[in-house]
C-alpha cells in the first residue's frame, strides 16, 4: 500500500513541475516574448479553461478505466507539452502547448484519490491523501531549483521538465505493472460492486441531496484554491518582481518551505486520522487555512521586505497543513464508486481558480504596479473557504445515513 502511494507521490510531483514551471518563471517570460501581464494573465485563463472542458467532457469514465494506464498516459502528454513549450517561438505555438497540458492536468489529483480509495482503509485517509499531495509542494520549490540551476533559461528549463517527466514515465510504468499485476481484476469487480450499492439514480431525495453535497465541495474548493493558484502562478513575480530576490536565493527558500510544510502536511494527515472521520479532517483545515490567511494579509501592512517574507513563507507552510484534508474529505463523503467521476469535477474548482487569479491578479498588477490588493483578496477568500467546509460538514452530518 505504501509502495503506492509514493508512486503516486511522484506521479504529483513530477505532473506539478510540469504544471507550475510557467509561473515560476513568468517574470522572465514575461520579458523575453515582450508582452504584459494583462495579457499574460488572460492567455493563462483561456489556457486554463480547456481543464474545465476536458473535465467536463471525460470525468464520466474515470471510474471506468484502468487507473494505472491512464496515469501514465496522463504524465506523458504533460510531458510532451513541457516540450513543446519550450520550442515555442510565438503566442500560437505557446498556446497550443499550454492548452495540452491543461487537458490532462485536472485528471492527476483525481487519480491518486481514486488510488487510495481502492487500496487504504479509511482510517488512514489523512495521511495516505497527505503523502501523494505534498508532491505539489516539492513540484513548485523543484521548479525554482531547476531554474537557478539552469541560469535562469526558461527554455531549458521547461526541457528539463520533459526530461524528467519522461524518464519517470518509464519508471511508473514498469513499477505499476509489477505491483498491481494479478489485481486488476479484484480492483474492476470491488468498484463495480461498490458502484451497485451505492446507487443514486433511482432516488430522487438522494440525488438532490448529492448535488448539494458536490456543490458545497466544489466551492469549497474553489476559494481555497484561489489562494494557492496565486502562489503558483504570482508568487514569483511577488517575490521577483515586487520584493527584488534573485532566483538562486529564492530557490533555497523555497527548497526550505517544502521541507517544513511537507513534514506538517503529513504530521497533520496522520493527526486528523487519529481524530477520525470527517472531524478530523475538518479540524485540520481549521488550523491551516485561518492562520494562513492572517499571515497573508499581514504581509499588506509590513513595510520591512524581510518581514513581508517572514509572513509569507509562515502563510504558505499553513495552508499546506490543510491540503491533505481536501482530498481526504472527499474520501469521507463520497462514495468509493463515484470518487473518479467526482473527483474531476471536484478538480474543476483548480482551473476555474487558476482562471480567475490569472485575470484578477493580471490586471491587478498592471493597475496598480503591486500585488497587494490580490494578497488582500486571496487571504478573504481563505476565510471563505474554511466557512463553506464548516457547511460540508453540517450537511454531511445530517445526510450521511442516506449516502
């Protein structure tokens, strides 16, 4: 069971290189093709969108397929867009690079959920969930190191990043048909069985009360993930940009950010298993989210750039404490039989987010010449967030009988 999930650990991190690496080197994009960050920040969103399309358009046979397959298949068209994109001579060709990625890219999270939900009881959610999602943080602290070491070449760096991803391509690929050889059929035949059992489409009251239930999730989501599509696609330019750092210094301040949120992150899946059920997990977001939120928005008020990087690295260490309940609260509520067809449209709260910070965050930036009042913005919808949850979690209590 461990084996997998630091399989799928990889699977994380190596998509979320692939993934992050354009906006940790935006600035320097930004610079080379000669175009804004309005501009920038649109393209980003209409990049993005394909995510919700392709959600859309294929969550109904995730649960359906081999999972193992389809991650590997997953990793090499991101690596491949990775590759193109370094080839890019124009927005036309960059365009069609980034949109390939988009199109796989929302199927990754989704997949490792589905992994665990076939192969952890439930009482080891939290820390399972935390193991493979603390690959995002590794990915993006990757993507800093990777450009430092290159010398600050985009290009390069963005082969380097096909390279990687194709080489553990390979690695997964023959790691999974070694281990899950003679399984595949028990795994078909419990999801299909568990499908059966679960079934909502002879219930009204059911369906309805599972609508909400996805609705409550999805924006839930949402606003948390606002906040990290910012760290992702704006915090270079924040730290870059705005505070003056060079990349090498960034980098090992970044190395050193996913060192300590991911021992917390997984410290905090392991404590909200011991707590149990969806209480725990919960609890856990509670002690992330809120005190990241106040540290983001104290980096408004400090004039000190030494203190305006003190709060946001405390502020991004404690989001990441509650990243393992997102996906592990999905876990909880639904259904094993429709955690892979949920799950992508639980996934669209990412590129919808992504969507909104690139254009808000875009447009911020070329107004006002900061980033401040998209830190403003992203710290309130944390707030948000945690009360949606608070609701996911009331509902589910009063529904859970029926689920």
């Amino acid at each position: 069971m461990y084996r997998t999930s630091l399989i799928s650990l990889g699977l994380t991190t190596i998509s979320f290189i692939q993934f992050s690496l354009f906006g940790t080197a935006l600035p320097i994009i930004v610079m080379d093709l000669g175009i804004g960050y309005d501009l920038i920040g649109v393209l980003m969103a209409l990049w993005i969108s394909v995510s919700a399309i392709a959600a859309l358009i294929l969550s109904r046979y995730i649960d359906k397929v081999n999972i193992f397959r389809f991650a590997i298949l997953e990793l090499a068209i991101l690596s491949i867009s990775s590759l193109l994109t370094a080839f890019s001579s124009n927005l036309i060709m960059l365009s069609f690079a980034r949109i390939l990625l988009s199109f796989s890219m929302p199927f990754i999270w989704p997949i490792c959920a589905k992994i665990v939900s076939m192969q952890y009881v439930g009482n080891r959610y939290g820390y399972s969930t935390a193991l493979y999602n603390i690959g995002s943080m590794i990915g993006l602290a990757l993507t800093y190191v990777i450009i430092a070491l290159i010398g600050s070449n985009w290009r390069i760096s963005m082969i380097t990043a096909s390279i990687l991803g194709f080489i553990y391509t390979i690695v997964m690929f023959s790691t999974w048909r070694t281990f899950i050889k003679g399984k595949e059929v028990d795994v078909k035949v419990r999801s299909k069985d568990i499908d059966k059992s679960y079934s909502l489409t002879n219930n009204t009251k059911l369906r309805k009360d599972f609508v909400k239930l996805e609705i409550l999730l999805f924006f839930s989501f949402f606003f948390a993930l606002y906040t990290w599509g910012f760290i992702i696609n704006w915090l270079s330019t924040f730290l870059i940009y705005e505070l003056k750092y060079d990349y090498s210094y960034v980098a090992i301040y970044m190395v050193f950010i996913a060192i300590v949120a991911s021992f917390l992150e997984i410290n905090a899946g392991i404590y909200s298993d011991k707590i149990g059920g969806l209480e725990g997990k919960v609890k856990i977001l509670y002690m992330g989210l809120i005190p990241s939120a106040i540290l983001l928005l104290s980096t408004t008020i400090f004039s000190n750039t030494l203190a305006k990087m003190i709060s946001i690295t405390l502020s991004i260490i404690m989001y990441r404490v509650a990243t393992p309940s997102f996906w592990s609260i999905v876990n909880e509520v639904i259904p094993i039989g429709y955690i892979g067809r949920f799950g992508v449209v639980y996934t669209l709260a990412g590129p919808f987010a992504g969507i909104a910070s690139s254009i808000i965050n875009g447009y911020i930036v070329t107004l006002t010449n900061s980033i401040k009042y998209g830190i403003v913005l992203s710290a309130t919808l944390l707030i948000l967030s945690t009360l949606l949850y608070s609701i996911v979690k009331r509902f589910h209590k009063h529904t859970s009988s029926q689920f």
